[in-house]
C-alpha cells in the first residue's frame, strides 16, 4: 500500500499533465497549471501522511506533480508532431 501511496505524485503529473496537453499546453494556461500542481501537490502529501513528518514534504510533492505533467507535456507534443511529420 505504501507503494501505491508513493506514486501519487507521478500519477497525479500524468493526469494534469495529459489534461494541460489537450487544453492547449502549459504556457497557454500557466495559471490553472500552477494552482493544479499546488493542489494536486497537496493532495499527494496529505494522502501519503508525510505532512505528520515536515512541511516541506509540501514542496517536494508539489515539485514532483509540476516537474511529471511538464515532461508529459512536452512527451505527447513531441509525440503528436512526430506523427503529423508521418503523415
């Protein structure tokens, strides 16, 4: 279960990430993208319990959902020129 817990962050990356990717990319909607990773950050902290320990366990998770859904950015747009390049 730990496990599972721990992966919050990257799977919550992926998510904001994906959605930014269909609303246009983090640069046309850099607000909303930023409270995204503050909230789902948060939510990634709390649910593992790890806020009991230090408040800065805030930042690193909050980090970590920015830092994946930038990288899954920036994947599915070099995937989706990738394939308009193919066709």
């Amino acid at each position: 279960m730990e496990i599972l817990i721990e992966a919050f962050p990257f799977i919550f990356g992926l998510l904001l990430g994906v959605t930014c990717s269909r609303a246009g990319g983090v640069r046309r909607h850099l607000m909303g993208w930023a409270l995204g990773c503050v909230a789902l950050g948060s939510c990634a902290t709390v649910a593992s319990g790890e806020w009991r320990e230090s408040v800065l366990y805030f930042l690193f998770d909050i980090g970590l959902v920015g830092g994946v859904s930038v990288a899954t950015v920036a994947a599915l747009d070099l995937l989706r020129r990738h394939n308009d390049v193919n066709r």
